[in-house]
C-alpha cells in the first residue's frame, strides 16, 4: 500500500485520511486532466517556480552581484599575487655606478677639443652620529617628517606619482626617505613604470633588512646640494665652509632646502630666487617647531645665513666654468636632461661653440676692456663684461664671455639678467610698428621718413590725452622735429617713448617676446616706458633676438648644445622649429635704421669690424651698463659692460672706468664688438645685407616749414625748463652748460663713413669721451641726469638689494679684474 497521501477530488473541504489539510485551497487543488482515464488530476510533486524575467535594455549593462563579487576577487587575487612574485623576484641589487659618479666631457662644435671636464665628483661620506641632531631634523622636516614611524612607502603619494608618470601629465615627486635613497643608490633618476616598481619593493626589503638610522645615513651621504656636492658633509663645505658638526639649526634648514631644487635654490648663483629659498626655509623651520624639534623663540630668532661665494675646481677656472654652467642651465630649462641625473656623470656634450669664435672673443674683450683697467682707478674695480654671439642662419651659439674668471666671478654676465638693456631695446619698438601698420596720433603710417616731436621731457600723449609720462633726453637735448631714423641715430628718448605709445606698449612687448626675448623677463612691463629699456634681459637673450633681425625676421630658439650621449647612446634633443617672427619688410626695414646708427650714429665705433654692420648702443640707468648689440649678415653679437661691487654685489655706476668719464655703448662696447667681429669672420667672404626695406616717403620739417608737428596738435610739447636746452641737434652739448669747464669731445667720423658728418655731428647719445684731467673728474656727473639710451626711471638706488631680484656678487673678494 502506497504510503502518499489519497488525492482528493475538487471537494475543497475534504480532508485527507492523514489529517491535514492544504494551507491554500486553490492551490492544493489540483486542475482535473481531461485525458486522465478516471478524470483525475496528475501528480505532479511540487509545483515549479515562475521563471525570473530576462533583463534587458540598459540593465544588462550592469554585472550582477555575482560577476562584481567574482571581479573583486580575481582583482585582489592578482594584486596579491603580483605583490608576491614581485617581493620574490626582486631583489635589493649592489650600489648603482651613479652612487659613484664620473666626469662629465664638454666639446666644442668639432666633436673632439675638449672645453672642460667637471669630473671631480665632491663626495665624503660620514656617519650618522656626526651629523648633529638638529641638522638631521631639518632635512626630515624638509623631506619626510614622519619618517621615524611610517612604513618604508607612500602608498598614496607612489600611485600618483606612477599615475602621472603613465599619463604624461608630468614628473611628479612623492617619495619616502626610504626610496630616494634607494632611487639614489641602487636605482637612477629616470622617471619609468619600471623604475617604480623596482623601487616599491626593494624599499620595502631595505626597511626590513635595515634600521631607520641607517637609512637616514645612507640618505644624507648620497643626496645632491648643488655645486656638485654629494652628501650633506661635502654640502657643509660647499655652502659654508665648515664641517657639518659646526652647522647650526639655520644653516642645517638653507642645506634641506636645496634638496628640493639644488642649483635653482642657490641664492648666490640665482638670487632671482631668492623669495621662493625663503619660503621653502620657513617650511622647514616651520615644520621644525610643528614637531618640537625647535623652539618658537629659537625659531623667531633666526635670520636667514645667507651661503658663502661659491669655489669653484680650477678645472673650471677661466671661460670654461661660464660654459659648463650655461650649458647645464640649457639642458636642465629644456628638460633634456634633469640636474641630478647629469650630474651622476658620464655624459658627452657636443656644445655649439666654436673655438676660433670663441677665442677671438675672450681676446677682445682682454683688448678693449681688461687691458684698460687700472689698479689705480677706484671705479675700475667694479668693471665686469659680458658677451654672447649667434650664427643667425643656425641659432647656434658659437661664442660665450661670462666674465673674467669663473674661479673669481661666479655668476656668469652671459646668461644674467638683471641689468637694463637700455636703447638697445628701442630697435623692438620699430619693429613692432612697422610689422603692426601703426600710425602716429595723426594717423600717418611710421616710418623711418616719420617725423616726432624730439622735445626733452615732452609727455607722451595717448589717444585721449597726457599719459603723464615725460622721458628726458640725453643731457636734456632739445631735438625738435626729427626722423625716426634721426631719433635711432640719436637715441632720441622722447621720440620712442611716443612710439611705444603709438603702436601699443602690449604690441611692443610680443614683438619683444616674438623676436626672442623671454616673455619672463624682469621689468619688461607693457608701457611707453617699455621702449627705453627698462627690462633685464640677458646679454644671450638679446643676441638671440638681434639675430632675428638679421636673419630677415625669422626666429629660431638658439642652442647651446649640437649633441649629448653616455655610452655612446644619444639622448633625444627638443625640436627648434623656424618660425616667422615679423615681416621681412619689417625686419629688414628695421636693418636699414640700424645701418645707420653704425655709419653715423652713436654705434660708429663698429665700423671697425670692416664689415657692412648694423646695430644699437644702450645705457644702463645711472651708466650701471653700458650695450652694444649688433649684427653682419651672417653674425649676430652682443657686448655689455657692467658695474657691481666685487663685495657687496650692489650694481655701481661706471663713472670714471676705463678712464672714460662716463661709459656708454659707443665705446668699449662697441670696440670689442667690432674687434671680436673682425676676428671672428676673418677669411670668410664679406657679405652685404640683402634688405627689402620700405623707407617710407620724406617728410617737409615742420620747424622749418611752419608746419604743425604729428604729435604735438594733442598737446604734447613742454615748454623748455628754465635754463634748458632749445638748442638742435649739432649746436652743442648741454652738458657743457651744467659742468662748466668739464667738455666732451665728439668722436670723429669714420673715414669709412663720409657721410657721417654733416647729420652726425650732434651731441651724441653714446659717444664715447676720455676722461679729462684728473682735477676735472673729481666729482661725478650728476646723478639725476637720465640719458638717451638709459632707462628714466628712478626707481634703483646703491643700496644694497634684499629682496634677491639683484645679483649677488661673485668675486670672492677680488678688486677688479687683474690686467693680463
């Protein structure tokens, strides 16, 4: 007998021989089965589940939580995995070759002579328990405040920094102690996936194979400082002369500041950057007193120790110290090569440089500036020099002056920028209105033919009125109606300031940059003022931007560096793309102007190149520099002569150097630019400029005409002072009314230039003058006279600069260059 249940009829009341009755009737009810012999109902068991409904549309996008659980887990299972196999496999290698590293090898252009090697690698590794604990906490503070209690990785801070790597978005630091000094020691500087990987597991074995000390140790014996100093004992002496035992908290704080950015963060070197060493000293200071490593009263006592000059390897000494750090300087800004990786060593350094050039310009300077120096003269001892020259078809650098000993002058006068440029800014604002179409406040096209009111501390008019800016000219010369060519020729202040107005003072400032100055240059500030050179660009800087001139204006990125390999392996140098600058008709319009600046004008001195010449002189506020920048068809150079103090590093006037009575870009400038010029090109064919100028029609003078002048119908003229000048250019000099029997003797001019006299004979912005008879040059000329080819500001004093925008002084207590 069957031990299931009797089934029952469709009697939902009927109760089964068991007892029990269904909990839902209907349910228990079973649907009769026509077919079923007795009618009855088929057993079925139990009853099947609804199917679950199949997902569709946008639902079948999302996995399931079984396929999300099962992705998490696989993930996990991978990470562990590769975390394993990595920790096995790895191992924590020997010292890496760059904990030791070798000579860097510097050639000229030619491949094979050697410029300098800097191979003398300043290293002395000392132990942890001399290094005091104050000094110790200032780099933990610097680099990694809680070093002592985290784990040997930055989990956070190493994927980021992997992220980025990955992406392209940039080099980006985040590393613990533990893998900059296995990075330093055992691996490199390239920013890889690899490199990271290797260095996320081998810090890891170091932090369990050694102790925190040690590693510090390690960390503090292997980082770089600048000034090729490896390893904070070497850095002591480097910066400070004095062991690291003898540092005091301050000091130990400057030090763990450089480890961020070693050279940049050199204040003597680059007081440009001076604010941003200030910042990252008071971080640690700062972060010393957040973890009472220093007390708040010690720490508000300090005062920042400023380093001492640096000391150079006589391997370095001469020009060739200038050259490896204007080359470093090239590679490091164009991201070719990182500081810290080059200076492992091993690298060779094809420069442009070519000897002959190069020679040819130290000998000019020694020529025409050094030989001409005087123990005897006080003002001598602050002369300092500075050149660079350019292949304007090439961008090529080919020849560098820095000063007169990197052993004694540490900052390189070549690459500098902190003194004005002067006029030799005001062939830009030609430039810009000539490439620009632009009018004068008459709207008539400029020109050279244009005619501008030369009228000294006449203020400059805008379109709606006085812009309240009056220059003075040179010696307060009062020039009338004048050319634009006539102006350039004469420096003529009040006349480019007017154009700068005229054209755009913004329109001048990217024609500036579109020709090669650095759009970061200190003081190049869009304003009428922008055209008589207030800005610092570098001697380099404004050859660079010279040679677009005379290369039609064309602009290429100049280079200092033609190749550079390790191991006979080439590393990738940045594309330098030719670019148009500005018309040719601007650009050799521009040529023809400063053309005659040299056959008549204040640069005739260049003549002595024997070469057709263009170019423009330039005076510093206050005679503090004196510029000439010029250019043959196929040569691009720039002179500057300096003054600062050879200790306190304050920029000085050049009053009485040289035995001139003031200096100015006509003389020894413009003579070494000639006799390097000459040199440099003997034996090459001359060429002469091929210009496709628009001089533009002549003019009537409005003075001798009765004409009313372009800008004066706004209101412009100023009355002459009382006392001052109304005389035209060629009637005298009106120094000679202010200083008495104190003359200035006009230069000749050249035979080679027989037009030079009649037009050229006037007081000249940058004639060159003797100094007279001792008794007559007791007393300096007077220091609120603003020249025509210095900037008229008055805003710079002798004092001593603290805020770092000045450059500090690098001769190591020499008192002017020595004679040769």
């Amino acid at each position: 007998m069957s031990d299931e249940p009797p089934q029952h009829g469709g009697d939902p009341g009927q109760q089964g021989s068991q007892g029990w009755a269904p909990r839902d009737t209907s349910a228990a009810a079973p649907t009769p089965d026509p077919d079923h012999p007795d009618g009855a109902s088929a057993a079925k068991g139990r009853t099947k589940r609804p199917k679950r409904p199949k997902r569709t549309g946008w639902r079948r996008a999302i996995p399931t939580w079984r396929m999300a659980l099962g992705g998490v887990l696989l993930l996990a299972l991978l990470v562990v995995g590769g975390f394993i196999a990595g920790y096995q496999l790895i191992d924590i290698p020997a010292a890496n070759a760059a904990a030791t590293a070798q000579a860097n090898v510097y050639v000229y252009a030619d491949g094979k002579t050697v410029i300098a090697r800097d191979g003398e690698i300043n290293r002395e590794k000392i132990p942890l328990d001399r290094i005091p604990t104050p000094i110790q906490h200032a780099v933990l503070a610097a680099e990694d405040r809680d070093f002592y209690s985290e784990d040997a990785i930055d989990i956070k801070a190493t994927l980021r920094a992997g992220w980025n790597t990955v992406t392209g978005k940039g080099r980006q630091g985040g590393s613990t102690i533990t893998q900059q000094y296995v990075k330093n020691y055992y691996l490199g500087q390239e920013q890889t996936v690899v490199r990271k990987a290797k260095e996320f597991f081998i810090s890891i074995k170091l932090d369990r194979e050694q102790s925190k000390d040690e590693i510090l140790e390690g960390y503090l014996n292997t980082s770089y400082f600048g000034r090729n100093a490896y390893g904070i004992q070497a850095a002591s002496h480097a910066y400070y002369g004095k062991d690291v035992e003898d540092l005091d908290a301050g000091e130990g704080a400057y030090l763990a500041s450089l480890l961020n950015a070693p050279s940049s963060y050199d204040v003597v070197a680059h007081p440009e950057n001076k604010k941003a060493v200030l910042a990252r000293w008071d971080y640690v200071l700062d972060g010393m007193v957040k973890h009472h490593w220093l007390s708040a009263a010690d720490r508000d006592a300090m005062t920042f120790p400023v380093p001492d000059k640096a000391k150079p390897a006589n391997a370095l000494s001469g020009q060739r110290g200038y050259i490896v750090q204007a080359v470093e300087h090239y590679l490091v800004a164009n991201r070719i090569i990182d500081e810290k990786t080059l200076a492992t060593g091993g690298y060779r350094i094809t420069t442009t440089l070519q000897k002959s050039k190069q020679d040819a310009l130290v000998e000019a300077v020694k020529e025409n500036v050094l030989s001409k120096t005087s123990d005897d003269r006080e003002a001598d001892r602050n002369v300092r020099a500075g050149g660079a020259s350019i292949d304007p078809a090439t961008g090529h650098v080919v020849a560098l002056y820095g000063g007169v000993d990197y052993t004694k002058q540490y900052v390189n006068n070549a690459t500098r920028r902190d003194y004005q440029v002067g006029s030799t800014f005001k062939p830009f604002v030609l430039a810009a209105a000539l490439a620009n179409g632009s009018t004068t406040q008459k709207h008539k096209a400029i020109t050279p033919n244009t005619r501008y009111d030369g009228t000294n501390e006449r203020t400059v008019q805008s379109a709606t009125g006085s812009t309240g800016y009056s220059p003075a000219n040179e010696d307060d010369v009062d020039y009338g109606s004048i050319t634009v060519r006539e102006a350039t020729d004469k420096s003529v202040n009040a006349v480019y300031a007017q154009m700068a107005q005229d054209v755009g003072p913004d329109e001048v400032k990217d024609t500036a940059i579109a020709l090669g100055i650095p759009q970061d240059t200190p003081d190049l500030t869009a304003s009428p003022s922008i055209a008589l050179g207030p800005a610092t660009a570098s001697v380099l800087d404004m050859a660079s931007a010279y040679a677009t001139l005379a290369d039609h204006g064309k602009q290429r990125p100049h280079t200092l560096v033609a190749k550079i390999s390790k191991n006979a392996t080439a590393l990738p140098l940045p594309a330098r793309n030719t670019r148009r600058a500005i018309s040719r008709e601007a650009a050799d319009t521009t040529t023809s102007v400063l053309r005659s600046v040299v056959d008549g004008g204040t640069g005739t001195a260049a003549q002595g190149a024997g070469r057709p010449a263009a170019g423009k002189t330039g005076t510093a506020e206050e005679d503090r520099a004196a510029w000439f920048a010029g250019y043959t068809p196929d040569l691009a150079t720039v002179i500057a002569v300096m003054g600062q103090d050879p200790e306190s590093g304050v920029q000085k006037p050049l009053y009485g150097a040289l035995g001139l009575a003031r200096m100015n870009g006509g003389g020894a400038p413009a003579e070494t630019w000639a006799a390097y010029t000459r040199a440099a090109l003997e034996g090459s064919e001359v060429q002469d400029f091929d210009l496709e100028a628009d001089e533009g029609p002549e003019e009537p003078d409005p003075d001798e005409s009765g004409e009313g002048e372009d800008t004066e119908e706004a209101g412009g003229t100023k009355a002459p002072r009382d006392g001052g000048s109304t005389k035209k250019p060629g009637t005298g000099d009106a120094r000679e009314r202010r200083d008495g029997d104190r003359t200035r003797a006009p230069e000749a001019p050249s035979e080679a230039s027989p037009a030079a006299g009649a037009l050229h004979t006037a007081t000249r912005a940058d004639a060159p003058s003797r100094a007279p008879a001792a008794d007559e040059t007791a007393g300096h000329p007077a220091s609120g006279r603003r020249d025509g080819d210095s900037p008229a500001r008055a805003d710079r004093t002798d004092a001593p600069d603290t805020t770092g925008t000045r450059e500090s002084e690098d001769g190591q207590g020499l008192r002017g260059p020595t004679r040769p």
